[in-house]
C-alpha cells in the first residue's frame, strides 16, 4: 500500500484526489490517499453560501464552458442537470467610460474588434483610438522572440487606448492584474500564435471565425460560461463525498516536508502545526505558490523561486436589494472599470441577471470587486469603510440609493496569483529541479498553469497521472 497525501484542499487538490482513487481503483493499484486542507473548509476559493433562495458565490461564480474539464467533472459527479448558461437575454458587457456604462461592441474579444459596425460606433474610444487599433491591419509582425508582455503586445497592436478602456479592464476581470506586468504566454498564447500566422490580430481571428463551423465557443448550453444551479460549491461537496472522510482533513496546516533515502527512492514526512508527523511515498502540493515556498523540503532555489510568483488581492461584496429598489436595466451580465475612472470598484456582475437562478422572485442580487494590482489597500479597509464607497459608485454608476436587504464582504488575501513574463519558462526551470531533486514530488495549482477552475481541474487529472506512474514504476 503506497501512500499519497496531497497538500490543500481546494479544487485542485480535490481533483487531484478523486482522479488518483478513480484510476488506482481502475487499474487495481493500493494507494492510500491523504488531503491535508488548513482551514475548517474544504474548497479553498470556491465557497458558496445559500440562503433565503439567494445563491450567492463568495469565490468563482462559473466557469468557461470550451475547458472541458469542469464539465467532465460534473457529468462524472452526476451534476450535468444541474449545469446551467448564462440568461440569452442579458449576455451584453458594459465598460464604464467618463462616468457613463457603455456597451462593449460585439465581437470584441479583449480589445480586438471582429465587427466593425459597432467597432466604428463603439463611445468607449475616440476617432483617434479607434484608427489606431485598425493599424493592426497593415503593421508588421514582431520578429522577436522570447516572452513579451501582454499589455505590451496588444497596444503595439491595437494602441494604448483600446489597451487602457478595453483590454486591461477585462482582464482586472480575470487576473486583477497589471496588463503590463502579465506574460503574453501564460496568458493568452494563443495572440501570439495568431500574429506569428496571420501577422494581423483582427484578420487572424476573421480567418480562425471563418475556419470554425460553430458560430462561437459557446456549448449546448449556448453559453460561454456555465455554473452548477445550486453553486460551484456543490462540485466540492460531490467530490468530498466521492473521496470520503477518510480521506480527507481540515485543520491541518502542513508546516514542512521532509525527505529521507531509502532503498533508493525518497521517503517524505509531512509536518502538521499540531505536531503530528505523516508519512507518504509520493506528495502533491496543490497551496498557493508563497506557501509551497515555505514547506518545501530545504527552502533553497526553488523555494525562491516560488515566493517571487506574485499575489494581488481582491475582495467580494454581494449586494442583495428588492426589486424596485433598483431601476436601471440590467440587460447584461455587468460592467467593468477602467483604472483611470478613479473608482473604488473594479467591477460589477448583475448576478440575478447573468444567472436567473441566483435571487428568489422580486429581488436583485449584484456582485461588486475590489482591489486590483497596486491597489489593494482598499481590501484591508474596514468593512463600513469597503460597503460605503462600494455604495458610493453604484449610487454615482447606476443610481442605486436605496439600502441593501444584506451584504456580504469576502476578502482574497493574496489570492489572484500573476503570471508575470518569463513565467513559464521560470516554472519549467523549477518543475525540472523538483523532478531531479525530489522524485515523487509534485506541484499543481492556479499559483502555475492556469487560474480558471478549468485549469485547475486539468491540471489535478494530470497529476494523478504522474503520481501513479511515479508508483508504478
Ligand atoms: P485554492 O483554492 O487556493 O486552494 C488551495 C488550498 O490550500 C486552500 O484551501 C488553502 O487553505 C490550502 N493551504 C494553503 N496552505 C496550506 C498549508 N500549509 N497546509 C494545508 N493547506 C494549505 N476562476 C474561474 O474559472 N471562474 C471564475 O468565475 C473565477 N472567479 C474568481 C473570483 C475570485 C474572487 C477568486 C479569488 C478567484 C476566481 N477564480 C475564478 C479563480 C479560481 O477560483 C481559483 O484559481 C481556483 O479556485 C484555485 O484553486 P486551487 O485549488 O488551485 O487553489
């Protein structure tokens, strides 16, 4: 009997458990798997809380719908009735411009305009910017090679405007990052790909659009996004079932991992707060970059190298409000902001229109961030101080005066890991020295390959590949 024991109890740990006890039971293996979570909660940064009718998501709030793996995940868990898209009659996103919500043209993908009728009457930029993004149609590829900056990329593409009232709003969305900053590679390879092949972003999307039969990426579902009814956190619960308590255990904060030779393969020791010492033939650390830094077996290179992968945080503020208490027309799944609206929130989601299953009849459900890369302060600001201001700007945005039935504040220390240039080849750099160091150790997590619950997801699956092979051999 081998035993894996795999440290953090989020989706990817998760996963990673539930695909290694699917596999080892398929293929007749003894394992013994382990999940070791600090908290009292399983779920790391899905937590869904319903009350009242309300369902109302703290962390994520659904999932992209073409990674299959969330929802390969949740047919096998018995969830696909409950997989749900988005309301085909609110699908439209809002930007906020001069104080004013307006609708980003259709056919915009992070900036690039694929339509150029509503590109031309588009208000979110001036005829100036908008000449300049058309100049991607006859500037000339970048020949240079080697990562690039994402931020970087797309304004010698498309100029700095549809950089700055586009692009990085949407992408505080994704990442709370600073465009700037994040790699072109691990974040969206595929503008990299596109200019190499085609040379002009907007033509190489035309030809992809034009290649593909299906209209868009949307499933069956018609959405782009998917969500379980009862929320994402019925994916954690299905899972902790399918594993079973044996399984796994909260309040259990690893401390360090130790490792021993024997026989020629490495023996590890996984160190807990309270004391307790647990073997393990094979280890998966699925935590937060900065706290796998501070467990790995000596903190040395890796370590370091861990602990420079940079966090932001953010926070979350659900608003609840009776039906009339707000006017404006929600006909779309929200608005974002751009940094130089000088606004406290960086975006909204109109949740009980984005997801018609979320409010109970007569009642509006909103869902406010805050904080993003070098501004974060705000998150660390008393609650009174965070609903205030986040009043404040739906008061000035949409004209909501009245009082909130209730809020919900959920503060993400350090959690929306960024995946600065050079990330992929710095983490190639550490994946191959763990392997050679400490065979039979593993990473995995949002902190590496990819931060949607997706990524998560197939990232875990892989991982219980490697652990197994790692077994077997
Ligand atoms: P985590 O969920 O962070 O889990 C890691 C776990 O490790 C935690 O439970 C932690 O307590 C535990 N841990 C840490 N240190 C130790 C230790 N020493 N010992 C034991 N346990 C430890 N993605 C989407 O696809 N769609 C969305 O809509 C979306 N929205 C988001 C909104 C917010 C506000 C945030 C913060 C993220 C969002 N994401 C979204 C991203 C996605 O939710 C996360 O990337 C993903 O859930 C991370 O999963 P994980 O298991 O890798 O990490």
């Amino acid at each position: 009997m081998k035993n894996v024991v795999i440290i953090g109890g989020g989706i990817t740990g998760l996963s990673t458990a539930y695909y290694l006890q699917q596999r080892a039971r398929r293929d007749g293996v003894s394992i013994r798997c382990l999940v070791l979570e600090k908290d009292e909660k399983l779920g790391g940064k899905i937590q869904t809380e319903n009350i009242d009718g309300f369902v109302l998501e703290k962390g994520p709030d659904s999932f992209l719908a073409r990674k299959t793996a969330a929802t390969d995940l949740c047919r096998e868990l018995g969830l696909e009735g409950e997989l749900v898209g988005t309301n085909p009659n609110a699908r439209k996103t809002y930007i906020l411009h001069k104080g004013k919500l307006h609708r980003l043209p259709p056919g915009t993908q992070m900036g690039i305009p694929t339509q150029f009728g509503p590109f031309a009457t588009t208000g979110l930029l001036s005829v100036k910017g908008k000449a300049r993004a058309l100049m991607d149609l006859v500037l000339p590829r970048n020949e240079t090679d080697g990562d690039q900056s994402l931020g970087g990329f797309l304004a010698r593409r498309l100029g700095d405007e549809v950089l700055e009232a586009i692009a990085e709003p949407l992408l505080a969305g994704i990442y709370a990052g600073d465009a700037r900053k994040l790699s072109l590679r691990a974040t969206f390879p595929q503008f990299e790909m596109i200019e190499k092949k085609y040379r002009s972003l907007i033509l190489g999307i035309l030809a992809q659009k034009r290649a593909v039969q299906s209209p868009s990426s949307a499933t069956k579902h018609g959405s782009v996004f998917l969500t379980v009814k009862s929320g994402l956190g019925t994916i954690v619960k299905r899972l902790t079932e399918e594993l079973g308590a044996e399984t796994l255990r909260t309040k259990s904060k690893v401390t360090q991992i130790t490792a021993r030779m024997r026989e020629e393969r490495f023996e590890y020791t996984i160190h807990l707060d309270h004391g307790e010492h647990v073997p393990a033939d094979a280890v998966v650390i699925t935590t937060p970059a900065f706290s796998a830094a501070e467990i790995f077996p000596h903190r040395d290179t890796i370590s370091e190298v861990l602990q420079q992968i940079p966090y932001v945080s953010v926070a979350t503020i659900v608003l609840a409000f009776p039906q009339d208490a707000v006017s404006f027309p929600l006909d779309g799944t929200g608005f974002v902001v751009p940094r130089k609206e000088g606004r406290t929130i960086t975006a909204c989601t109109w949740v009980s229109s984005k997801w018609l299953h979320t409010a109970p009849e007569g009642h509006k459900l909103l869902r406010c961030y805050v904080g993003r890369a070098g501004d974060e302060a705000i998150v660390d600001r008393p609650e009174e101080e965070i609903i205030a201001k986040v009043r404040q700007d739906l008061s000035d945005i949409m004209g909501i005066t009245a009082e909130p039935l209730f809020t919900r504040l959920t503060r993400w220390k350090q959690s929306m890991p960024q995946y600065t240039v050079g990330h992929l080849n710095r983490l190639q750099e550490i994946e191959t020295e763990i392997m050679n160091r400490w065979p039979g150790l593993l990473i995995a997590g949002a902190g590496y390959k990819g931060l949607g619950v997706p990524d998560c997801i197939l990232e875990g699956k892989k991982t219980a590949e490697q652990v197994l092979e790692y077994i077997l051999q």
